[in-house]
C-alpha cells in the first residue's frame, strides 16, 4: 500500500512541477529551483546520516565546493552547464573521499566535531581566498550555457533543475534497495555485527561520505544554472543546521522524510529570509524539540511501523485447549 501511495504521490508532484511554468511569476519558479537544490542537500545527507549512521556537520562545506567550482568553470570557459556540475560534484566527492577517513577512527561526537571544523575551515577558504572566490565581497556567477542557449532566467534553468533532482531521487531510492543500501544500514546498526557479516565497513564509510559529498557538489552547480550571486556567509553552520533539520525532521533513514523535509524548511527559510538573526534560533528549537520528543522524525516511524511483522494471530480454542493438555500431561508426568 505505501508503494502505491508513493508512486501516486510522486505522480501528483509531477504533473504540478510540469504546469507549474505555465501558471506561475517568476519568483515562485525561483523558490521550486531552489527547493529542489534543498531536495538533493537532503538526499545527500541521508545517504550519510540516515542510511550509514555517521554523524556529519560538514555538508554545506561541500555545497560551496560545487557553487564555487561550477562558477570559476562558468566563467572561464563557457562549457556546456553539465560539464561544470559533474565537475564540482566530482571535486566536492573527492575531498568527501578524503574526509571519510575521520569516519574509520572516530565516532558520534568526536566524528561530528571533526567535519564541523572541516567546514568552518572550508568557510574561512571561502572568504580569505580573495584571487579566486573575491572573499567577502561575494562571487558573481556567468549565466550556464548549454551549447550556446544561456539559461538567463529563473524559468529557463527550471527544466534542467528539476530534471537533476528527479535522476537524483531515483539514484537515491535504486542505491536504497541494492546491496550497497543493505550494507549501510548494516554499518548504522553496529560495525561490529556488519564485518562479522563480511561488510567492508571502512569502505562502505568512505563511500557513503563520498556519495553523499558528490551530491552536496551537485546541488551546489545545481544553484549556479539559475543563481548569480554567492556569498560566503551563506555557505556556514546555519546552512549545515538548516539541512540537518531537513534530515531529523523528515524523519532519519526516510528518504521520503528527506523530501518532505527539504519541501518544508526550505519554504520556511525563505519565508524567514526577512529575519536573519533569528533563523538560527528558529532552527535550534525546532531541531532540539524533535530530537527530545520525536527523535525518529515524521516519517521513519512510519516506515518502521510498515516493516513490522504483523501480530501473531491468536490461536483457536481446540489448539488452546490440546496445548493445555499437553502442559498438564507435562507436569504430570514430571
């Protein structure tokens, strides 16, 4: 049953997203593009904190990689759009690589603490390295070319957007069902018990922090095809904590959460983008009050529920009443 509400579910935002060009301003169209980059974050950190278990706070440093990457190309050389996002996916997967090597000797809080330096280093980088990403004055980003058509506009870059979201969606779920997904969720649930099952653990770890980079990277050249202008202060803990709250919220281990959640916060920041200095605290409490009372999120616990075995059905009266003979012939006998 929940496949096929699944399956109707995506249908329904499929027909919305293909009308949506045709009824809606040009802000809203912006808004859908940049939810579908939230969408791909989310995907990305599920695949390392929900699939895997391995706490990771480094998840927007990855997303300037794949921003900053796919501008410098989109300046330079005017390549076809795909060709600097494949490239910033591939550097941002690299670096993820390297990073995964934390994973293999820490855990938990020192793990997390670990990648949340990374990423303030990663941000420091942004605003220092002034010959490449102009620092603190921001970095202006040429419009993405696809074999000479410009995608000058929010409307024009929607297609394409969208079109990335939903392979990596399908990647997402194919990746879930193989045995690689099987191995992940065997390394979240004890590293132990999964080599003792044969499980590469130190190899499924690099690879989810590699898969999981990759997809940062590409939603950051995602947001170059429709997006202009980026700063540094965008690209900190608030927008780690932010696709966190995605994450715990919708639901660890749900990638169906990581969706809802990504749709959800990513109105709401948008909707707090006139109060900046509250977002953080908004975030804060929301996160910390999930984490207290509903610590599995929205949609795991539903999930969980549509895995449980059914109940054992009660037994008849006449097998009751032999198995209470049989216990007495037992205890007679004894």
């Amino acid at each position: 049953m929940s496949n096929k509400i699944d399956r109707t579910l995506l249908a329904l935002m499929a027909v919305a997203l293909a009308a949506l060009p045709f009824v809606a301003s040009g802000y809203v169209i912006y808004v859908v593009n940049l939810l579908m980059v939230f969408v791909v974050l989310a995907l990305g950190l599920h695949l390392v904190i929900g699939e895997t278990g391995q706490f990771a706070l480094s998840h927007a440093a990855f997303y300037g990689v794949g921003i900053y990457t796919a501008g410098l190309i989109n300046n330079l050389w005017h390549p076809p759009f795909f060709i600097s996002i494949i490239a910033g996916g591939m550097l941002a997967a690299a670096l993820g690589y390297l990073i995964g090597a934390l994973a293999l000797r820490m855990r938990d809080i020192y793990l997390a603490l670990s990648t949340f330096a990374f990423g303030e280093a990663m941000q420091w980088l942004f605003l220092n390295w002034q010959s490449v990403t102009n620092g603190s004055n921001g970095f202006r980003i040429s419009p993405a070319t696809l074999f000479g058509y410009e995608l000058v506009s929010d409307l024009k870059a929607y297609p394409f957007v969208v079109l990335i979201a939903a392979l990596l969606l399908w990647a997402t779920i194919a990746l879930s069902r193989s045995q690689l997904g099987s191995a992940f969720r065997a390394v979240r649930e004890s590293d132990v018990a999964a080599q003792a099952m044969g499980v590469n653990v130190n190899a499924i770890k690099r690879t989810a922090f590699t898969l999981s980079a990759a997809y940062a990277g590409i939603a950051g050249g995602m947001y170059t095809t429709f997006a202009s202008f980026i700063h540094p202060e965008s690209l900190g803990f608030q927008t780690t904590i932010l696709i966190l709250t995605m994450v715990v919220v919708g639901g660890i281990g749900s990638v169906r959460g990581a969706i809802a959640g990504a749709l959800a916060f990513g109105l709401i920041s948008e909707l707090l983008r006139q109060a900046l200095s509250f977002q953080e605290i908004i975030y804060g409490v929301i996160l910390m009050g999930f984490m207290m009372f509903a610590p599995k999120g929205l949609f795991a616990g539903r999930d969980a529920r549509r895995r449980a075995p059914p109940p054992a059905a009660p037994l008849p009266a006449a097998a009751r009443s032999g198995a209470g003979a049989a216990k007495s012939a037992q205890r007679s006998a004894a």
